[in-house]
C-alpha cells in the first residue's frame, strides 16, 4: 500500500455512485483521512458501511461522514462546514454532488430575493459555497487539490445534450436568473449540460485568481449506475437502464467502478493540471483525455467567466 497518510481528503456527493468507488480506490492507495459530505446522514453512512465491507484498510483509517451539504441550501452548508473538524486543512477536495433536475419546466432556488436556475445551483453554486466556506475556515491548504465533477455536455453530445451557447454575459445572467423570456424548452438533459459549462467557467476563474490551488474540472466519460436515477418513476428508469445497458456493453459508457477509478486518478494528481477540463474527445462519450475547451469556445469567453463570478459575490458571506 502506498503511503497517502498525509493528506486530507473531502469529498462532497460522497454517497454517490462514482464518489463511492473513487473513496475505495483512494484507500487502496493509501489515503486514510477522508471526509465524506453528505446531506444525509443516513445515506453517508449505508455508503461508508458498504466502502469498508468491500475494501482492507487499517486501524489508521479515519472516514468520517458528515451531514449538512445540502448543495441547494447556503446556510446548511455554511453549518455542515462547521461541523468539520478543523485540526487539518484538507489537501484534496471533489467536488462531486449534484445532478440533474428531472421536471418539465424550470426549477429555481431563491436566495436573498433573487432566482437561480436549480441544475446550475446544485450542480455550480452549492460547490461555491462549499470553497468559500473552507477557505473561510481555514480548512483549505495552501496547494489543495479541487476537482470539480465536469460532463462532456459542457461541449454538447450529439444527440443528447445540446452544445451550451451563450451570445452574450447578459444572456448566461438571464438564464441563471430565468428571466428570459425566449429561454428554450426545459430539458433537464441540457439543463444539466449548462450547469457543467458554467462549472468549467468557474473552474477557469478559480484557477486564474488561485495560482497556488490546483483546480481541475474532470470527467471520466460516460458511466452507469447514477444513484440519482433511482428517484426517477419506475418507467423512466427502465429506459435509462436498458440505454446504459447498451451504451456499456458498445463501449460508449462505463461502470461507476472504473468511473471512480479515473476520479480518484485525478484526484491523486495523475490526470490534469489546473485550469484544465478534461474529458472525452470530441464527438465521443467515452475515451482519452481531452481538453474540452476548442470543443466549445464559449468556454474560452473571459466576459462570461468574469459575470459568472462577480454573480456569485452574494454567497461569500
Ligand atoms: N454519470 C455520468 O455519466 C457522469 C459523467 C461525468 C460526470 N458526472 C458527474 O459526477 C458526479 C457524480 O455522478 P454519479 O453518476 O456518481 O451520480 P450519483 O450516483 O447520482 O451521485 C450524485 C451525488 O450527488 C448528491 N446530490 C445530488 N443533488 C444534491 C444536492 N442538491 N445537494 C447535495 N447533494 C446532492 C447525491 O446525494 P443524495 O443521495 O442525497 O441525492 C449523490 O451523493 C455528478 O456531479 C455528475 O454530474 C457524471
């Protein structure tokens, strides 16, 4: 076993599928200081029962779950982050919580009297608030490692997730805020598709005004077994597990081990440097490590990434 024992390790999302393997991989390279975030407690702990079942670890071990990150509410995760034992900064941080919102309209959270669209909340300002918090309490190294859970459709996947564009800052503001009146159809599959384009956005900006932190947006392709799907009705779940079931078995789309696997990878350092994203190649669900922004140059709009970020000020208290 490698000796990781050093490092601090915080994961958000961590009863997740992919978070799930990504912890046992960790383990097995010896990593034995991990934090799983959660906004269950319950389901932190199934998850954590089920990690120590299937992986050796030592006495060493220290996987301490903790409740509260709910990503759609501020104040919980300023309280969650409270909780946190604060002895040691932590050295590596996934941000991993967040998925789509299964509707047939828009959704919004409101905060301090203003809308923001829920997919871009759960899946992008949660995990803002999350850093803000973390760095606040001096619970971020100087050089921490922060990973964000990206997805090609930050690029569009033909056929599933429309390329994200944004002709202007004002255009991204209006559809954060809902306050467009032409937005498109509500489809959670793009809804979610711009909530990893604004992470990359975000990812980018951190990386700029960071140069200490390594900052990575990282995707390891297509994967299965997205326990999100499970609060789907009977039905639609049905159809996903036959369209992931064909997906894997054509080598399109991957299981949540090997999903994790990767993610743990790049959280140990191995797969990107910061300000990049990466994912899979261009036209492609699955595959080697690409660069993500030429495959959609909005993602290279330095006006978009400086709206987004002064549109986040509100939540730095
Ligand atoms: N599956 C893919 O193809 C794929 C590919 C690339 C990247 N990703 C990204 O990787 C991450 C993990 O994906 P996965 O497939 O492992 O999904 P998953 O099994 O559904 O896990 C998602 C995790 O996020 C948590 N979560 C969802 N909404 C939340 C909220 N509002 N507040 C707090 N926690 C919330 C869930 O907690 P609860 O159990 O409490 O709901 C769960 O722990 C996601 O960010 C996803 O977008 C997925």
């Amino acid at each position: 076993m490698e000796n990781n024992t050093n490092k601090r390790v915080l994961i958000t999302g961590a009863n997740g599928a992919m978070a799930k393997e990504t912890i046992k991989h960790l383990i097995k390279h010896g990593y034995n200081n991990i934090v799983m975030a959660v906004r269950t407690k319950h389901k932190g702990e199934i998850a954590k029962r089920e990690i120590l079942q299937s992986v050796k670890f030592d006495q060493s071990l220290r996987l301490a779950v903790i409740d509260g990150f709910d990503m759609n509410h501020p104040e919980e995760i300023r309280k969650a982050v409270q909780k946190i034992d604060k002895t040691e900064p932590f050295d590596i941080v996934f941000l991993a919580a967040g998925f789509a919102v299964f509707s047939d309209n828009y959704e919004f959270i409101t905060y301090k009297n203003t809308r923001f669209e829920k997919t871009v909340f759960q899946n992008l300002i949660g995990s803002h608030i999350v850093y803000v918090q973390l760095k606040r309490n001096e619970l971020l190294s100087k050089t921490a490692r922060i990973v964000m859970a990206g997805g090609e459709g930050a690029r569009g996947i033909s056929g599933m997730i429309k390329k994200p564009h944004f002709e202007s800052k004002k255009s991204l503001m209006d559809y954060i805020h809902l306050k467009s009146e032409s937005l498109p159809k509500y489809n959670p599959m793009n809804a979610i598709g711009v909530s990893k384009f604004v992470g990359g956005l975000w990812v980018k900006k951190l990386a700029e005004i960071e140069p200490n932190l390594e900052v990575v947006w990282f995707s390891p392709g297509l994967t299965s077994g997205s326990s999100g799907l499970k609060n789907l009705p009977k039905v639609k779940q049905t159809v996903f597990k036959l369209m992931f079931g064909m997906m894997n078995f054509l080598g399109k789309s991957q299981s949540p081990q090997k999903g994790g696997e990767k993610y743990a990878d790049c959280l140990m350092g191995n797969i990107g440097k910061s300000g990049e994203l990466i994912g899979a190649p261009e036209g492609k669900t699955l595959g080697g490590y690409t660069e993500q922004t030429p495959m959609n140059s909005d993602l290279e709009k330095i006006e978009l990434r400086e709206i987004l970020w002064n549109s986040l000020t509100i939540f730095n208290a």
